[in-house]
C-alpha cells in the first residue's frame, strides 16, 4: 500500500463486524446502570462541586440503553420474520 493510497480516499470499506448486539447493548447499559447506582450515594459530594450531571448522564445512557435493546430486539424480529417470509 503506498501512500497516495491512504490519502485518495481509495480504500475499499472494511466489513460490518458480526456480534450479538442485544448482548453487547444490554452489557453497556449495564454498566451506565451500575455507574448511576454507585454514585448515588455521593449525591452531596457531586452537588457540592457541580457535577451532579455526571450522575444524570449515568441515567440517561441507562435509559437510552433500554430504549436501544427494544429497539435491536424488534428489528432483529423483524429481519428473521422477513427471511421466513421470503423462504416460503
């Protein structure tokens, strides 16, 4: 590969990376979960000095984490339904 090569924009497109989603979701949002649980209990502190938006962002990546697993969940449902449709 030479360097032209790099900069022209020429590349072919690496392929998508094959995972299970849902798991790889629901562990993320595990984690903003157990980050917004861990620190309530220092709700004073994070008051104290400003950063009770780091308590809320914990929450709203939990959320937002559930709202992206229903999410994945009906679209891969959908997909699986579709290819028995077209194998009939």
């Amino acid at each position: 590969m030479r360097w032209g090569d790099l900069t022209s924009g020429k590349r072919e497109a690496p392929e998508p990376l094959e995972g299970d989603v849902p798991t790889t979701i629901l562990v993320g949002t595990t984690v903003w979960a157990v980050l917004f649980v861990v620190q309530i209990p220092f709700y004073g502190w994070f008051a104290d000095r400003g950063h009770t938006w780091w308590l809320w962002t914990c929450l709203a990546g939990a959320a937002l984490g559930l709202l992206g697993l229903v999410y994945v969940r009906r679209r891969e449902a959908a997909i699986a339904a579709a290819r028995g449709e077209a194998a009939d």
